[in-house]
C-alpha cells in the first residue's frame, strides 16, 4: 500500500472518491474522516444560528461605543430589535453592567434559516474613573440605549502600596 491510496481524492478526475473506495468498509479513514466533518458541521452550524452566536463573534454583544468627556462618560449600546423592558443596566463597585434577553418572534418549528441572534446577554465595562452614580442618565431610543454618567466630584481614592521583601509600604493615589 502507498501513501497515494490513504488520500481519498485522485489527482486525475473530479471525483471526490476513487472507484475503489466508494464502499465506506473498503476504507476506515474515509469512513472516520466523513464523521468528524458532520460532527464538527453539526456543532458549528447550531453556534451560528442560537443564543452563542453573539460571543462567536469576538467583540461581544451587544455593541458598545464609550466616549470620554470632561463633564464625564457617555456609552451608547445597539440593541436592535429591543425595547427598555427587556433590558437592565446597573452600575456597581466602577462597573457598568448591561445585561437582558432578546426574544424570538417564532419558533425553533416554524423558522427554517436565521442569522439573527437570541438569548440572554450581558456586558460589562470596568469604568475608568469613579463617577456619581446617583446622577446616571439613561435613555433607549430607536433600538440605541444611551447612558450618561457624571464624572465625580470627590478626591479620587486613595489606594494602599504593599511592600516587597520588607521594604516599607506607601499610599499612593488612583
């Protein structure tokens, strides 16, 4: 036996099997190598239409925009094809979490191919200064959620060094 009879194509012909291994008990690897790519096939074609489809995509979801100012922060999510009820947005210990659930319009039943994405989701921002959080303004507008939060007014915290090998530990500002 070569090394040319394990490979399941031939060089010659268009045919993705040579004759001879047409019968799958003719040759284990084909059978195996036709198993794992339905597998993989079945496992990534069910990520890219449920609820994970958002954290395939890398960046996270929902899309978010933060703009910095001197007066404070400004974020902007999309949240296409959702209304203010179906979201929640907290802000705690400097982070911002918008968290909710996009609903499906119909059934697993009656939808035939979607790239639409549904589930729950949740986002966090670590803020990058301490804000007035009792004086956040939020607003959900055309799909577009818009969150305005005031930078604070107090001294910023004071965070404590820890030594090294003894050596004597300093306060040092944030």
């Amino acid at each position: 036996m070569s090394v040319r009879d394990l490979i399941p194509w031939g060089r010659s012909t268009n045919s993705p099997v040579p004759s001879r291994m047409r019968d799958e008990s003719a040759s284990p690897f084909l059978t195996l190598h036709r198993e794992m790519n339905r597998l993989f096939d079945d496992v990534f074609s069910g990520l890219s239409t449920g609820a994970l489809a958002p954290a395939m995509r890398g960046l996270g979801w929902p899309s978010v925009e933060v703009v910095e100012t001197e007066q404070g922060l400004r974020v902007s999510a999309e949240l296409p094809g959702l209304d203010e009820k179906d979201v929640e947005l907290t802000i705690d210990d400097g982070v911002l979490t918008l968290r909710g659930e996009k609903r499906a319009e119909t059934t697993d039943k009656e939808r035939g191919y979607t790239e639409r994405s549904y589930g729950r989701f949740e986002r966090s921002l670590a803020l990058p200064f301490a804000v007035e959080e009792d004086k956040a303004e939020a607003s959900f507008k055309n799909g577009v959620l818009s969150v305005t939060l005031p930078r604070s007014t107090k001294a910023p915290e004071r965070g404590r060094r820890i030594a090294i090998n003894g050596g004597t530990p300093q306060a040092t500002a944030h």
